[in-house]
C-alpha cells in the first residue's frame, strides 16, 4: 500500500529498497528529538529516514536513535548513520520501536539524509557500508 507525504509524493518502503526481499533489519527506539510537528501537530518521519544512534551513555537518549543531523547537536552519534527507516513512524505519542534497513540494496533518490531528499553524504555512505547505493 502506498503512502502519499504532504507534496502528494509516494513513499514506501518498497519504494527505496530496490528488492523487497534482499534486506536486513534492525531495530532501535526512535525518539522525537529533533522532529519538528506538521501544521496538524503530527510527528511523523517517512521510509528511507537516516537515522543515528546516540553513543553518549551520560545522556537520557543513550541508545536510543534520533533522526540523522549534519552535527552531532543530540550528543555524540547523532551525526553517524545507524541504518534506514524501514516504515513510516508517527512520534506524536512518544517514542516507538522502529526497524533500520542496515543491509541490501536501495534508491538513493528516495533517501533523506540529514532533512536533504536524495542527496546522501560521502560519511552516511562510509558509515553503512553494507548498503549498496543506486
């Protein structure tokens, strides 16, 4: 089933992965840190999302992953790309267990690495070397 973003563009996850049996997955707490709300209030972060894991165990989110930034501005590891968000997440209500793409074969057009559609940087590729871009 196809999901329609707010620019009436399809996202799915069968859309960036070009097999959609060829993956692997893992899986990781996504918070809303750093997710701005819609006109509506809605927290949502779309498939193919860079999402980083936060590696500083002084802070509340230790472990947790948070959405990809240029700069490390949510505490070391939020500028390192752990994976790719498989499925939609809706944050509104809180945090929610998520799956990573961490392997296989994916559309870099459909990529949003660090709020930049289809644009992926040199360190996200370095940082998921198990993913080959197309």
């Amino acid at each position: 089933m196809p999901i329609y973003s707010k620019h009436a563009k399809v996202i799915a996850f069968s859309q960036f992965l070009d097999s959609a049996q060829n993956y692997g997955v893992d899986d990781c707490t996504l918070t809303a840190q750093g997710v701005v709300a819609d006109v509506y209030g809605h927290k949502v972060v779309w498939p193919g999302t860079v999402i980083a894991k936060v590696t500083g165990s002084h802070l509340p989110t230790y472990g947790k992953c948070v959405v990809r930034l240029a700069a490390p501005t949510y505490g070391p590891g939020s500028d390192v790309a752990w994976g790719l968000l498989r499925n939609i997440a809706d944050l509104t209500g809180g945090e929610q267990v998520v799956a990573l793409v961490t392997w296989g074969h994916v559309r870099t057009a459909h990529i949003t690495d660090a709020g930049t559609v289809g644009a992926v940087a040199a360190a996200t590729k370095a940082a998921l070397p198990h993913i080959q871009w197309h």
